[in-house]
C-alpha cells in the first residue's frame, strides 16, 4: 500500500513544479543522503553511485511534473536512483562473471546433503547488529556475483517487488526468483564460516 | 521430499506460497532432517543479517556538502532558467 504525502513532501513538490529556485537544494539535502546510500548499495562504488545520484537528482527535477502524488515522494526518488544506478552499472564494461555453482548446496546421488550443515549460534542476530560484524556481511555480499548480488540487493534490501525487478532487470519473474534463492544460497555459504560455528 | 526437494522450496515455505501438499512434506522432512533445520536457520539468518547490514548504512549517510555544490552547479549548467 502506498501512503499519502505529507504535507512537508507536498509542499516541496509544489515549489517543485513552481521553479523556485531554492526547492531544487532542498530537494537535494533533504533526500540526497538516503539515495547515495541507495545508489552506493546498488554499484559498490562511491564515485558511480555520485554519478547516478547526481543523474538521479536530475532526471527527478526534469520529471517532477508526471509525479502523480500517489505514492510518497520519497518512494518515487527511491525509484527513480535506483533506475539510474542500473543504467550506470549497464554502461560499464562487464568483467567475466566468477561462477556461482560452487557456493550452492551440494547432494548426493539420493538427493540428500553431501555432508553435515553447520548450526549457526542464536546469537548471530545479535552478532549482525555489531559495526564491524556487518562490514563484513557486506564484504561478503560484494563477493556475490554481480548478477546475483544485484538481485539480492534489488529484491532483499531495497525491497522491489519480483515482477519490477524482473522489468528493471530486464529478466523473467521465475529468472529473478531463481537468481535471488541462489543468491540467498551463496550468501549463506559465504557467511557460513563466521556465523556457524558450533556444527552438529 | 529429499534435501535437494526441500532446499529448492525455501522461498516458497517462507513466502507462505508452498502448496499445502507440498508444505505438509515440506515440514515433515524437516522434523526427520536436521540437516535441512539447520539449514532453514542459517538462511532465514542469512536474509537477515544482510538487511541488519546494509539498512545501517542508508540511515547514516549525510551528503557531504561539496557533493551537494556539485549537483546544484550541474543542474545550473543543465537549465540556466531554473
């Protein structure tokens, strides 16, 4: 469900469209934090995710007149950084892509697990909110190849729904369901040495 | 339900989406397999501790104000009018 714009928002959009000199800035410090967040969480690079904040920014002023008002503004520049970090991340040339089979579980012939699965502490949720603990989950999803690390973040941090993902990513709805369980699947192996430490 | 079945399932029984059929073999398997628990656990923590980590960051982030100059100075440079 959308929620409807606040009064804040719905004055900022109308001195939007009215030109005013000063709403553009606003728009920028008001908002521009949380999107680099955004964009530097999509392209793992602070000077692309400044490019397409910066193309965010932009391409939102130019536009503001087709914002309906039906969804919150902060939701509709969510959008519309993350369409540009994805146009950033298609402009760069693409490196071969490091193959994600071997972080998947494997099976015997049965169709059982190959060997035993670790159990993780039930203080790995307590571990997860430490500083330097989420470094390195992060590190470990930057170790995710790039075409699955992209549909981890779109779908699981920035929360896109299937079907949107699948049209950004220019992908079918099963192809990206596919892709996020085995990213879900890959990120749990990498994770598996930090947080699963006490095996059966 | 093998452990290659109900690994491939895991998003459909944490969605609720799993077929009833499907999700009685589902949970039938995990009460014989603790394999398969122990792997449900690690992947519900997995998604998780991927959100706890990359949730912090989006809250922290204040534009640096050079940043800010930046983006005003192109949108001059882009619209003189505006």
């Amino acid at each position: 469900m959308e929620e409807a714009l606040s009064t804040d928002e719905s004055m900022l959009v109308t001195a939007l469209r009215a030109g005013e000199p000063s709403a553009f800035e606003r728009l920028v410090r008001e908002h521009g934090g949380r999107l680099l967040a955004v964009a530097e969480r999509l392209l793992a690079n602070r000077e692309d995710a400044r490019e397409a904040l910066q193309d965010a920014l932009l391409a939102a002023f130019r536009s503001i007149k087709s914002f309906d008002g039906r969804a919150r503004l902060t939701t509709w520049l969510h959008r519309i950084v993350i369409n540009a970090a994805l146009m950033k991340r298609r402009s760069k040339r693409r490196h071969p892509e490091q193959q994600i089979e071997e972080l998947l579980p494997a099976f015997l012939a049965d169709g059982h697990q190959a060997g035993p699965v670790s159990r993780w502490n039930d203080s790995g949720a307590e571990l997860s909110q430490r500083n330097e603990m989420q470094q390195i989950v992060r590190e470990k999803i930057d170790g995710l190849p790039e075409s699955y690390r992209i549909v981890l973040m779109l779908r699981d941090i920035e929360e896109i729904d299937t079907e949107t993902v699948a049209e950004m990513l220019e992908l079918t709805p099963g192809a990206v369901k596919v892709r996020l369980h085995r990213a879900r699947q890959a990120l749990r192996t990498l994770l598996d040495p930090v947080f699963g430490k006490g095996s059966q | 339900m093998t452990c290659r079945d109900a690994l491939e399932f895991l998003d459909d029984y944490l969605e609720g989406t799993l077929p009833l059929g499907q999700s009685l073999a589902f949970n039938v398997h995990l009460g014989l397999c603790r394999a398969c628990r122990n792997y449900l656990d690690s992947y519900r923590k997995t998604i998780a501790a991927s959100k706890a980590a990359c949730t912090q960051t989006a809250t922290q982030d204040k534009l640096p104000e050079e940043l800010i100059q930046a983006i005003l100075s192109a949108k001059r440079d882009e619209a003189p009018n505006n």
